[in-house]
C-alpha cells in the first residue's frame, strides 16, 4: 500500500512538473511578439482563431516564434514539432487579452 501512495504521489509531482514547463505569453488582439526559441523548427497551436504563429529564422543559429493576438482566448502553442534529435521544443501558454483603445483627443 505504501509503494501505491509513493507512486501516486511521483506521479502527481510528474504532472505538476510538466505543467511549469508551460512558458505564459500575454498578447493583444492585433500586437505581434517574438520569442527566440534556439534552433526549434515547426510549431503548432491548439486553437488558431485566438492566434496566428509561425517561425522564422533570425540569423544562423537562432529561429523565432512569432505570434499575432486575433481573438480573446488563451491557447496553447509548440515551438518546436520537428522530430529530428536533440532538436529544442517549448510549449507556451498564450493568452490574449483585447487591445487597449487610444484615449481619445480632445475637441478644439
């Protein structure tokens, strides 16, 4: 019984663990943001309506992630889907928040 509770436990810390992996990336609808990702290639998100992503490369040895805010929403997003060895993967949690309105000018 006791090994149960020790597995049961390590396995609830194993998900907790991979849970902080999760890099949180705030964005407005309509801003774009770049994220050095190292040599990561390919990405995938889990919802394409909030975001719009792609990578790019940024000189010889280091590619970006680009994301642009489109809707309200959070998702999750891979850089990194490759599978070629010892290639890097990052998993980002974006949320979208709506985009501030400008103040508006004063009538003359």
């Amino acid at each position: 019984m006791k090994r149960l509770a020790v597995l049961l436990a390590l396995c609830g810390s194993a998900a907790l663990a991979v849970a902080e992996d999760r890099v949180a990336i705030t964005v407005r609808v309509g801003q774009t943001i770049e994220t050095e990702v190292g040599y990561a290639m390919g990405h995938q998100c889990d919802d394409e309506t909030i975001v719009r992503a792609e990578m790019r490369n940024k000189d010889a040895d280091t590619n970006v992630f680009v994301v642009t805010g489109l809707a309200a929403g959070t998702t999750l997003c891979r850089a990194g889907t490759v599978t070629v060895e010892n290639r890097p993967t990052v998993l980002f949690e974006i949320t979208v928040v709506p985009a501030t309105k400008s103040p508006a000018k004063p009538r003359r």
